[in-house]
C-alpha cells in the first residue's frame, strides 16, 4: 500500500482528502467518495496504487484519440473506482466498486512492469482508461514519470474532477488530456453524474490545454440530456472561444445501460450536433459508435479532402505530411510531426 499525496491530517485521526473537488473528509477505516484511497489509523492510504483490473493493447483511436500518433497502439490501464456516479457509466462494474487493502481481484502491476510491457509491445503510448485516472494519482504519477524516461507518451482519459493543484502535478508528465465534457448544463451535468462540476471541469480542461497537453473532447450525446441545441451550441461556442477551432471534438453515440433507459442516440442528433459545431467554427468533428459513419474520417479543412480514413479502429491511408494536408499544405491541428509514418518519410 502506498501512502497517498494531497491530503491533511484532522482531529481525531480524520483526514481530509484534497486531491478531488469532493474534498472528502474521512473517518478512521472509511474510504472517500472514489472508494480507493482510505485512512488507515490516521494516514490517507491509496489502496489501489500498482494494482489493475483492466490492461489491453488497443488502437489509439479507441481512446478515442484522433490527432495524436494516428496509428499507434496504446497500452491501455484501470483498476477500481471512480469519484462520480454517472447513470450511463459503461464501465461501473469497476468504476462503481470500493477497493480493500488485500484486494485478490486486482492484479499487481508496478509501474516498472507497466512501462516494460508498453515497451515490449511496440507501444507508443501508455493511456491511463476505464476507470478515472486522477484517483490513482500516485501511480499515474510515478508511471507517467517513468514511461517517459522511456520515450513513451501518456494520455489521461478522465472526467476532469480533480483539484487543480493535483492536475498541475499530474500534467509535468501528461502528453494528452482525454477530457468528457458530459453537457453544458450545470444542473443536468450534477444530475447526470452524480456531483460533477461543469464549471469545474471547464477551468481543469483548459488549463490542461494552456499547460500544453494535446487535448481531444468527447461528449457522449444522450436523447434529453444534453443533445438539446442550447448546451450543443453553448459547448461548440465555449470551445472554440476558449481553446480554438482545431481542438477535435468526438461526439459519441449512447446506448442505454446501468441506470439510463433512454434510447439509443439518433444518427440524427450526432449529425445535427457537427453542424452546430461546424457552424460555430470547429473543424474537426467526429462521430462516434456508428460504424460507417463519414464523421469517422479526418478531412483537410483547407481543400476538403480526405486525410485519414477510418474503418472501426483502423486507420487507411493518412495523407498527413509534417503536420500538414499533402495536397494543399493546410496546417492540420495538432498532428506533430513525428506523426509521420516511416512509410511516408
Ligand atoms: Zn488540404
């Protein structure tokens, strides 16, 4: 077990937790809200440090993550527990789950044997998944740090509930920040994941961005929760105001699940929310959960074309040179140059 970072000792051998805006306040032999991190005899334990649940070598472009390393494969890490309660959580089997200290569903994983296997497996990436990331922060923390040593990248997929003094911590070693942006109504937000904070959220992601994360935006669009056009326009207006027209923003399809019966997204929607992106100056919108959906595809802004084609996970062709469309020369957002496959150098 390891002994956790960004908290205070109380009276009466309580703690409070400062790493996430719940600045959970625990009893001895309690956990916090996140259900991993507990106080032992006066001391904030974080109970699932080198433990996983959940490990895969998977495309990038599941993350989703589609102008970082196009291509890559990504070693992908989540073990137990999460700080919110969302009713359309595709993962609360694990997220939704408290850890104990002797936990013999978890398996051990040290962040030395984490790197090696990224390694091993021709991982560009390591990508800290499933469950949220910013609640296993010590060894996010120490594997981002050697994974980097190593030459890999890290990419957070979280939920951007986290303090911001945590964050900046976290983000000397984070490549990519991988943010939810689940709506951009405060009530239904709170509603929707139990406590979240839309305004809270909003500051974290764009700090990340102002830090020098690369930065991609999902939002899973769910039939009366956040697929109205007041939040779509709200959302597309504060993004481009506020991070600029070339952050890619993935619009996800919903499927009912856990405590939401709400049907299945309409292609309709996803399509209706990309215009109204599109509309407020966004340039790379994606569609997500409908196969063959063109919205899978990156198209040059500059002269139209298609750049990269995407079958599922797969990437085709990628006419991307040096960071730029090869017909026309337009700037493409984000792509670094070492995106380049070798084939195309
Ligand atoms: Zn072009």
């Amino acid at each position: 077990m390891k002994e956790a970072l960004f908290w205070e000792k109380r009276p009466h051998k309580e703690v409070h937790c400062q790493l996430c805006p719940h600045n959970c306040i625990i009893q001895q032999g309690a956990t916090g809200t996140c259900g991993v991190r507990k106080n032992i005899d006066g001391t904030l334990y974080a109970l699932t440090y080198g433990k996983v649940i959940a490990s895969a070598i998977d495309p990038i472009e599941k993350k989703p993550l589609y102008h970082f390393h196009p291509g890559s494969s990504a070693f992908s890490i989540g073990t137990f527990g999460c700080n919110l309660r969302c009713k359309h959580c595709q993962n609360w089997q694990i997220s939704h789950c408290k850890a104990t200290e002797d936990d013999n569903r978890l398996l051990a994983l040290s962040p030395q044997q984490a790197v090696a296997t990224a390694l091993s497996n021709n991982c560009e990436v390591i990508a800290f998944t499933y469950n949220e990331p910013s609640i296993w922060f010590e060894y996010v923390l120490d594997t981002a740090r050697l994974a980097r040593q190593a030459g890999l990248y890290n990419v957070l997929v979280t939920s951007g509930m986290i303090n911001p003094p945590a964050l900046k911590t976290l983000l000397n070693d984070i490549d990519v920040y991988r943010v939810d942006i689940k709506g951009f109504n405060e009530e239904t937000y709170q509603r929707l994941t139990g406590s979240a904070v839309l305004a809270q959220v909003l500051e974290n992601a764009e700090f990340a961005f102002k830090a020098g994360a690369h930065l991609e935006i999902v939002t899973n669009l769910i039939p009366g929760w956040n697929d109205s056009n007041e939040q779509l326009d709200g959302l597309t207006h504060w993004i481009v105001d506020t991070l600029g027209t070339d952050i890619p923003w993935h619009v996800t399809r919903y499927h009912p699940g856990h405590q939401l019966k709400e049907p299945l997204t309409p292609v309709e929607t996803l399509n209706r929310a990309r215009e109204i992106g599109f509309k407020n100056g966004l340039q790379y919108i994606y569609v997500g959960n409908v196969p063959g959906h063109p919205g899978q595809n990156t198209l040059c802004p500059g002269c139209g074309k298609i750049l990269i084609d995407r079958t599922g996970f797969t990437i085709g062709t990628n006419h991307i040179l040096h960071g730029c469309c090869a017909y026309c020369g337009y700037r493409i957002g984000h792509y670094r140059a070492s995106d380049i496959p070798a084939a195309q150098k």
